[in-house]
C-alpha cells in the first residue's frame, strides 16, 4: 500500500439534508482516529462558492495528495471538485467521491445506522484513493471536413448545412445524378405541392456551393481511421472534370475508374432504401399480371403523365394495397399510408370517375397534418377497406382481389393494382456495415448509438447515420435527421480547436497479455485491434469509451480500466466489508 | 440467532442506469435495508467475476450485479456479456455445492428508483433467511 500519501478527507453536510440524519461529529471523531488519514473537517456546503474556496485553501495549507469528499452523489458535484483539485494543483484523478446523502442519509432513517454506514463508505473511499493514479487529459488534431455517402434528399440536406457552416464536404453518389429517390415524385404528400420546386431547388443549391464537392458514379471503397482523422477512398468512373473531352482525353482517362484518397473527420451514411421484392410474395401476382404495379412504377407513370392500363385503355377501377410484405418484415414502413392516399389524389385529378379503393391492414396516418389529409381524400369518394390474406387472380384482363379482415364482403374487381410495399434497407447495406464497422439491426437498418440518447450517432464514434439507411420515414423525417447529424458534426469537430478524448479508457500490457484477441470481441466501439508483429492486443485510446468490458473478459489479467482497475475495485470491495 | 443477522451485500451498480436508479430511490426518499454497499462500475461487464468470488472470501453475504436493461445498455451490449458471465458463474457456484441465491443480477434503470429499493429489500429478505454466507468461516485467505 503506498503510504507517503496525505489525505484529507472532506464531510459535506449537505444543509440539513446529511447533517440531520448523519452524527457528523462522530464520523469526523472515528475518521480522524485512522493512522492514514491527515486532515479530517466538515463544512455546510461544500458545492458553495465559499465552500469550494474552503476546500481549494484546505488543500493547498495542508500539501494534501489525496482527497475524499464524501458529500452528494458523483452525478451531481464530482465534476465540480474535481475541478477544485485541479485548481488546488493536484491531479483531479487523486480525488474520490462517495455518496452519503443519496446512497445513505436519504435511505436510512435510523441516525445511528446511517452515522455507521458513512464511516464505511469515507473508510472505503480512503482505501480506495490510495490507489489512484494521476491521469492527464488527452486531446487530438481533428479534420474538419465531411464525407457523405448517398446522395438522396438526406445527404444533401446534410451537406448544405454542413457546408453552410464551412466545412467542406465530399458528397459521394453512386448513380449518375444527385437527389435520389425523391427526384422520381411528382407531387409531395400532404400538401400535394410539386416535388420538383423542393428538389431541384436543392440539387441547384448543392452544385452552386463552393464547399461541396459532388463525386456520382461514384463508390465509397474504404473508411479507415477514427473520428477527426479518417481517411477515405472513393472509386470514381465520372467524367465531369473534362469539360470537353477529346478523344484522346476520353481514351486516357475518361471511361477509366480513378480512385480518390479523401481525409474528412466525419463520415455521414445517408444510402437511402430499396424496396421489397414482391417476387417474395407471389400471391400478389406481381410480374404475373400485366396491371400490377409497384408504387414507384406507379409513381413513375404518374410522372411521365397518363395513367393508363397496359392495353392503352384508361382504367375504370383501381385497388391500391396498403401493408404489403409488412408481415414478412416485420415492422411498418410508415410512409406507404400516406403515399397510397397521395396516389389516390394523383389518380382523382386525372381520371375523376376512377373507382379508387385502398386495401389496409392497418392505417398509419400520424402528426399533425395526415390525419386531415386522410379525411380529405377520402371525401374525394375513395373507398377504404380493412383487408387480410389478399390474393390476386385474374381472369381474361380482369383481375380480382381475394381477401379476409372485413366480414360479409366480396372479392373486389378491379383493372389495375398498385401495391405500396414495404422499404427495405439498401441493397448494399451489408458491404457498407462492414466497411464501416458499424452495426445492422435485425431488420438490416443501421443501428443508432441509442434510441434516445444518441439518436443519430452510430457505436463508432464519427460515423453518423440519417434518412431512410437508419429507418423507413418520410422527407421531412429525412431532413430533420439529416440536420441533426450536421448539427452534431458541426458541434464536435470545431476547425483549430483539438478533440478531447475519454480519459479513463482501457489499457492493455503488451507484457501481459497472451494474444487471445477475446477483448476484441467483445468491444463494441471497434477500440482494439491486434499487433500481428508483437501478437498482442492494442487499444485505440480515441476509440475507446472505457466501458470495461474487455478488462472483465480477458482471461490474462492484461486489460485493465483506468480509475476502475482491479486494484481501485478490489481495495474498496475489501475495506468496504471490514 | 438467525433473526438477528444483518447481512452484508456488495452490490456493483452500473454508473449509468442502476447508480442513477439507486441515487432516485434516494432523491425519492424511500427507505431500504442499508445492507448493500454500493460500487460504482462504469458499466456491468466491467465485473470480473473474479471480483465477486473475492467479495465473498472476504466476508460478503451477498453479491447483487446490476445493469441497464437489455437493449438499453449505455455502452450498446455490454450488459449482455454481463449476462453470459453470470450464467457462467452460476454453474461454477452450482458445481462448487455454493448456494447460487448469493448472487444476483438485476436490470435497474436511472427511473427505476423504486424498483431499485425493492430489489435490495426483496434480497435482503432472502439473504436473511439464508443466514450467514458459509464460506467466511470455511476459507481462510
């Protein structure tokens, strides 16, 4: 046990919140009879300004080396003394705080068994200070810059505000053309207002921008590095950068992929969805049948301008079913509700005497403006029915629509199907996970740091996910989540000044450990990686959060958490039960 | 004799949920057994189970482990890993004829304050009734 040490320990009364239930006078008496302990004093309120000068001053008079404050919970002032420490001259790590007035006055009303318990917890906190280890703050130079994949209306809208806050950004696309999806649309839902005025506005806004660099065609290959400092590289088959391609220039370089080697601090994933593949589900009649359709064909029909059967003829009739391969999924796609109703809209402003009906399982219609956009439509004459184990037949061009949820009710005729079918994770999805590191959910969305918490950040710290790569939703969705990453880039990542890392991470000793690699596993931030020279385990110390978890799985002893080790735990497990 | 045995539990108390739920039970001020001594860990998986078997050659009657919830741990999984440690040390107890009721694994969250106090009661009855752990008299160290 190291014994040079001088400890001060500090009993803060809180008001009357410890003083009332906790003998101070005793504790102060039992704590100052301790051999290893130097300076023993009491104060009303230790987070006041005169108490945090009374501490600072104790400290400093007293040349402590080590201190216990036993006062509030560490949620509430640990900080807070910390900081007192550290104006004092010691290292803010030499200091333990215990819990007396949460964790003790507030739980026991018996004042002699409180008086007790508090001793138990100062000795414990003394134990445990012992073992302390000066720790000192780490920061690193990071990379302002800004990597977006995918181009959709999420990863533009990331890019403009990121741009607008200076930074520059790579946009990477991997079709011909930026605005994904959305370029397709005609009109938006609920407003019915026409998608290009919104979209191409963007698009221009994007290609006008001096601090967005637009790569299409274009394929992000590898991401390597960490939050501030990745490096990244982009294959490209774009030709833009000629202006006027000569043959000869063409021949050169044109048509040949070209790899690009970008550094950017964040890497913003914004790929957008596919659609499910309704040859999963053949009862629909999907490719079977001449006049059904996927939502986005019908959105693309309705686009170029007529709706009109296969034959040529319009259509005196038209089902439009909802919840397709929702089942199969898993989970609702959110969107399709309120798209199906835009179609019916489309669809009343063409052909007016068009019989529409909607085929539902359930109707999502949400928020503050669906609800009205639903009964809207739905005053346009359109029919709503509630529908299970639909089966599509057709029979000489007409088909039939077979199904159960509704009681007492015939198979519907009809001319034309459209089937709103469920959004799925991109295709590549998968590949990018990987790349990435990061994690897929069991739907295969890209899993967020915490539903809550961290709604927007992924378990590696740096990459950010918005749009519909994290989930189904809508554009306006889209665009919040897409500003919400901007705003959590734009805030971490400051140009000049440097990323302050966690300090009490995990380290490994190269001595110790025996190259299992079962630390590796078990991390979740990707924090440790394997020396194949020195066949060692190695923590990445930017990466790591300090959770622990390697250091409770490694079977060498070789891992171990700075301020938790196994020394700090133990020696207050020990004097905790004496 | 057994009515007047007050049993001494560690408990380690992840810094972000089960803390937090223990510091509301407080805030709350319900009242609970003051049996359990509380170690704050950053996360679960941080608990070696090494740690737990020392708690009690050193004299602890029991050992609670207490995490986020599943799915909700703060560093994304680890409260699982935590959860396959405890089910291993549980048939290590079990092979050893040690009574795996002195070790529990609880998920407690920061809003959880009153869960927190029941917990602690509800296994401090238990550990009551269970009288003195053992192995305090059976292994000297």
């Amino acid at each position: 046990m190291p014994m040079e040490e001088k400890i001060g320990v500090y009993v803060c009364e809180c008001g009357p919140n410890i003083a009332d239930k906790v003998d101070i006078d005793k504790v102060v008496e039992t704590i100052s009879s301790l051999p290893s302990v130097n300076v023993v004093e009491r104060h009303k309120l230790l987070c006041s300004e005169d108490g945090k000068k009374f501490l600072k001053e104790s400290i400093q008079k007293n040349e402590l080396t080590r201190i216990v404050v036993a006062a509030c919970s560490p949620k509430q002032h640990e900080v807070t003394f910390m900081r007192v420490c550290e104006s004092a001259g010691i290292n803010p790590y030499f200091f333990q705080l215990t819990n007396i007035r949460e964790q003790c006055a507030w739980i026991i009303d018996d004042k002699e068994e409180a008086t007790e318990r508090t001793i138990r917890y100062i000795r414990a906190a003394i134990r445990r200070v012992l073992y302390h280890k000066a720790l000192e703050k780490k920061e690193i130079e990071a990379n302002p810059d800004v990597l977006v994949i995918g181009g959709g209306i999420a990863g533009i809208s990331a890019s403009l505000l990121l741009a607008s806050g200076d930074r520059k950004v790579y946009l990477i696309e991997k079709t011909k053309v930026v605005g994904g999806k959305v370029r397709e649309f005609a009109k938006l839902f609920p407003r019915m207002e026409p998608c290009s005025d919104i979209i191409s506005q963007k698009i221009k806004e994007v290609e006008n921008n001096k601090n967005i660099e637009v790569h299409t065609d274009s394929e992000v290959s590898e991401v390597l590095g960490f939050l501030g400092n990745f490096v990244a590289k982009v294959n490209t088959s774009e030709n833009k950068a000629i202006e006027q391609p000569s043959e000869q220039a063409i021949k050169e370089k044109g048509l040949e992929n070209k790899e690009l080697e970008l550094k950017v601090g964040a890497v913003v994933v914004a790929t957008g969805f596919s659609m499910l593949d309704l040859q999963q589900l053949p009862q629909y009649g999907y490719g079977k049948y001449d006049n059904v359709y996927t939502a986005l064909e019908f959105e693309k029909m309705n686009a170029e301008g007529k709706i009109l059967l296969k034959n040529g003829k319009p259509p005196k009739q038209i089902a439009i079913i909802h919840c397709v391969g929702r089942e199969k999924v898993g989970y609702c796609s959110r969107v399709c509700c309120m798209y199906s109703l835009k179609f019916a809209n489309y669809i009343k402003s063409k052909l007016p005497s068009v019989k529409v009906s909607h085929l539902y399982t359930d109707l999502t219609v949400p928020g503050k403006t669906y609800q009205k956009f639903y009964e809207q439509t739905k005053e346009k004459d359109v029919e709503f029915i509630r529908a299970q184990d639909i089966e599509i037949t057709e029979s000489n061009g007409q088909l039939t629509i077979n199904h159960k949820g509704t009681p007492n009710l015939k198979p519907l005729n009809t001319d034309m199907v459209i089937l709103s079918s469920a959004i799925t994770p991109s295709s590549d999805a998968h590949k990018l996970a990987e790349m990435l590191n990061i994690s897929q959910g069991d739907n295969g969305f890209f899993v967020e740091e915490h539903p809550k918490l961290a709604p927007v950040s992924t378990s590696m710290e740096g990459i950010f996910i918005t749009g519909c790569a994290q989930g189904p939703k809508n554009i306006s969705d889209s665009i919040v989540q897409a500003q919400a990453v901007a705003g959590k880039i734009l805030s971490s990542i400051i140009p000049g000044k440097k990323l302050e890392l966690e300090v009490k991470t995990s380290e490994i000793s190269e001595a110790l450990c025996i190259g299992c690699q079962t630390c590796l596993e078990v991390c979740s931030y990707g924090a440790i990686y394997f020396d194949e020279i020195k066949r060692v385990c190695i923590v990445n110390e930017v990466l790591c959060r300090g959770c622990g978890n390697c250091v409770g799985s490694c079977p060498s002893g070789a891992a171990s958490s700075k301020h938790f080790t196994t020394t700090q735990l133990h020696q207050e497990v020990v004097e905790a039960l004496r | 004799m057994k009515d007047d045995f007050e049993p001494t539990i560690i408990g380690f108390l992840c810094r972000w949920c089960s803390y937090a739920g223990a510091d509301l039970a407080g805030t709350s001020r319900l009242q609970y057994p003051p049996s359990m001594l509380p170690i704050r860990v950053m996360c679960s998986s941080r608990v070696d189970p090494v740690f737990i078997i020392t708690a009690f050659l050193r004299g602890a009657d029991a050992v609670l482990v207490a995490g986020c919830h599943p799915g909700d741990c703060h560093y994304i999984e680890g409260n699982y890993y935590t959860r396959r440690r405890f089910a291993c040390l549980r048939k290590i107890f079990e092979t050893l004829g040690m009574e795996s009721d002195r070790i529990r694994l609880s998920w407690i969250s920061a809003s959880e304050g009153p869960r927190f106090a029941q917990v602690v009661t509800d296994y401090t009855d238990k550990i009551k009734k269970l009288g003195p752990n053992p192995a305090k008299k059976e292994i000297f160290l």
